[in-house]
C-alpha cells in the first residue's frame, strides 16, 4: 500500500525532508509560505499557518494522510502533533507536553536534574527579572542567558563573549521575558547529534557542527543558523568516538525518562576539557542540519517513519561515507534588520554545474515566497547550497561553488567548512584538553 505523507512547515529543513520522502510517497505539504522546492516534490501544497491545527487536520483528512511528520517548533508548541494523532494521522514528532524539552528550557533543565540526565550543567531559573539582575552580578563567572521559551535560536546572551554582565542587564530589563534560565558558561566546541526516536528506539545520526554567528570568523549577533557541516564518520574532526559516544548516552538516557517519546530529539551538546555538557535539546530536526544528515541518510526515510507508526523496531541507520557542508544564504540585514520582500534570482543551473565527479551539490530553498511573478525574500534565510564529497575540503569547495546560484541582496558566511576554520576547531580543543 501506498503511504501518503503529510509535511509540515516550508523552510530549508522541510525541503530536505521532502526531498528525502518523496521518492517513496505521495507528499502533500502545507506551510504559511509557499517553498518552490517543496512545491515541485509534493502531490499539492496548502497555505496553512504552521500552528493552525485544525486546518492541518483538516488538510490531513482532504488527502487521506497515512503519516504526518512535523518540520517546526511552532507547531510542536501549538500541539499539531496532538491534533493529527487524535484525528487517526500517525504523526513523527513529539506531544506538545514532550516537546517541552525543547520549547521550555526551565523545565528542560528541571528534568535533567531530576532524571539525572548526564551533561547537565549548573543552573537557576528566574520569573523576576530584578532578582535574576542581582544573581548575574553576584555570580563569580560567566554565564549564559537563556529566555525559557522559543526564540528561534535568537535569544541567548552569553557574558564574557558576546555581552558584558550589564549588557545581559539591560536586556533582561529592556525584553518581555517572563522566565529565564540563567547557567554556568560552556567553554568549547559545540555540535549536534539528531536521533530518530520512536518505541523506546534511539537511532543516531552523524554529528554536525552549526554556525550560529552571522559573520565569517564568528563575529556578530547570533542566528538561526548560517551554516553547518559533517565529516564522512559519525564524528567530527575536533571529537573523538569516545565523544560521540559520550553525547548517545545523553540522548539514550532522556528517551529512557520519556518513553512515549516519538520524532526527532535533536542534542546540541559542548565538548568541553571535562567532557560533553548538553547546551540544549530540541524536539525536531535542525535547521540546517537536517540539509547535512537525510541526504547521506542511505536508509528511506519513509522506512523510519512507518517502522515507528507500526510499533516495529527502527531500522538499523545507513549513511553514505561522505562529508557535506552547507552554506545559507540570507536577506541583506538578516537577522537584525533583514530586508523582507526583496525579489531575488536562485540560478538553479549554476548549482547543478558545481557538481564533481564525486561530488554533489544540492539546493534547498527556505524561507522564500514563491509569487506568480518571481521568488521574494521573508525576514529569514533565502536557501541553502550543500556540497557533498569525500572530504569536509571538496565538500566546501562544491557548495562554494554553487553559491554562485545567489543574486544581489543576500549575504553568505563564505568560511563555513573551510580549513582554516576546521582547524581552528580542533586546535582550540587540542589546547582545551592539554
């Protein structure tokens, strides 16, 4: 029997899970944009806002959906999952009271410390702004301020790096916060390992390594990602095994206190001098480094997502041994001031031509609007270029290349992937653990 998919969501993310299901589905999709991308892959796309979920449901039922898998935290929070689960539709991702580990860091960290949880670090929570003010300036260190709710990766501020302790002052006092976690500072490298997770199963992913800062050498404002990269083994260049290993255990341990856990459960995880540390989870793919990990994903997708409504065990993960490196490219101002409603030109056969012989360059667009007269940008990332290859090296190169596909008013962090970069990474944990 044939299983008809139902996507939620438009962004970069969703055109790489699209693109991984479509070859085994029928796929329909719905998102408050219209993503070309998707677009072209689907059956039929629906404008529907990605929380609305009696509209989802709705859609659902219009094309007689099998399995529905979520893209975005917003319908996660909004209980889309719960809806379409209610409305007979087996939905990949988590209840909105699982998907708290994410969408309420208070209770994230409250659950690791009481699950015991390794990786955890030390931490308080504040409702009042003034006394959480008086516990920065009594604290002996730096630290890392954290809204408790969704920021789309926005809204941390971090002392004694991207903000002095009266700067994170001024933006407790000057934002509409009413909760904030405020922990101990994590000093290393930061990478992700994204697991498939349904019926007590935890299925690994490769870890990938983002680039949250908006310009090349991490300088400025942080965003929701200009960049990311993996190498052609589960870990990256700066980790060892034990590393990896080390971050499964965290993820195997929280599926452990969540048994009904369902979807992806994404660990942003710090390789510090005393090990790995969690910075956070979310309860869904990242963006982008879902654009790194389901286009070496050589198991179907479509497999995991069935295995996981049939109540079987997940299928043991094959990946291509390549590496991949993605690059986005941004409005003019992003993230800041980013410049909405701009037309722009995507080449599409500039990103074909980037190819190699053992390479492969993909195009995935995100947060676009698709108009009768031309694509136009929103206040997010435009696309994404990913280079895949035999090394981190060819592969930047491919996606370096194909970022000839951007046009005028859109930026790219040129140095993701490159050498140099990469061996800051590891010469900055070789100096860490020595």
């Amino acid at each position: 029997m044939s299983e008809t998919v139902l996507l939620v969501g438009g962004g970069g993310r969703e055109h790489a899970i699209a693109r991984a299901i479509a070859p085994d589905a029928d796929l329909y999709a719905c998102a408050s944009n219209r993503n070309p991308g998707i677009a072209a892959l689907a059956e039929d796309t629906r404008t529907i806002e990605e929380r609305d979920a009696d509209a989802i449901v709705a859609f659902a039922d219009d094309v007689d959906a099998t399995l529905a898998i979520i893209g975005p935290e917003s319908a996660l929070a909004a209980g889309v999952a719960d809806a379409l689960d209610d409305a007979g539709v087996y939905t990949f991702g988590p209840s909105a009271d699982a998907a708290r580990i994410e969408t309420d860091k208070a209770y994230q960290r409250r659950f690791m410390q009481e699950e015991g949880i390794p990786g955890c670090p030390d931490f308080e929570t504040f409702d009042d702004m003034a006394a959480a003010c008086e516990y920065i300036d009594s604290y002996d260190g730096d630290l890392a301020v954290k809204p408790a709710g969704l920021t789309g990766g926005k809204g941390v501020r971090v002392t004694g790096d991207q903000v002095t302790k009266d700067e994170a002052k001024a933006y407790l006092r000057d934002a509409d916060y009413d909760r904030v976690v405020l922990e101990e500072r994590l000093v290393g490298e930061e990478f992700t390992v994204q697991a498939f997770v349904a019926n007590g199963d935890v299925r690994p992913t490769p870890a990938v390594q983002d680039h949250k800062r908006a310009y090349e050498g991490d300088e400025g404002p942080n965003t929701g990602g200009m960049g990311s990269y993996s190498d052609a083994a589960p870990t990256l260049p700066f980790m060892d095994e034990s590393d990896y290993a080390a971050a499964v255990d965290v993820l195997e341990a929280t599926v452990d206190a969540l048994p009904d856990y369902k979807g992806v459960l994404y660990g942003q995880f710090m390789l510090t001098a005393e090990g790995v540390r969690v910075v956070e989870f979310n309860a869904r793919f990242g963006d982008p480094e879902a654009m790194n990990t389901l286009p070496v994903l050589e198991t179907p997708f479509l497999d995991v997502l069935t295995a996981a409504r049939d109540g079987d065990d997940l299928p043991t993960l094959a990946f291509d041994d390549r590496a991949t490196v993605c690059k986005y490219a941004v409005p003019a101002g992003y993230p800041t001031d980013p410049e909405s409603g701009a037309r722009i030109a995507v080449d599409e056969e500039s990103v074909a031509a980037a190819e190699t012989e053992s390479g492969d360059a993909l195009l995935f667009y995100a947060s676009v609007d698709a108009r009768e007269d031309g694509l136009y940008t929103t206040t997010s990332r435009a696309f994404a270029v990913v280079g895949i290859d035999d090394t981190i090296a060819d592969a930047e190169c491919i996606a370096e290349d194909a970022l000839s596909a951007a046009g005028d008013g859109l930026r790219v962090r040129h140095d993701i992937g490159t050498a140099s970069l990469v061996q800051r990474r590891v010469d900055h944990m070789r100096d860490l653990r020595e």
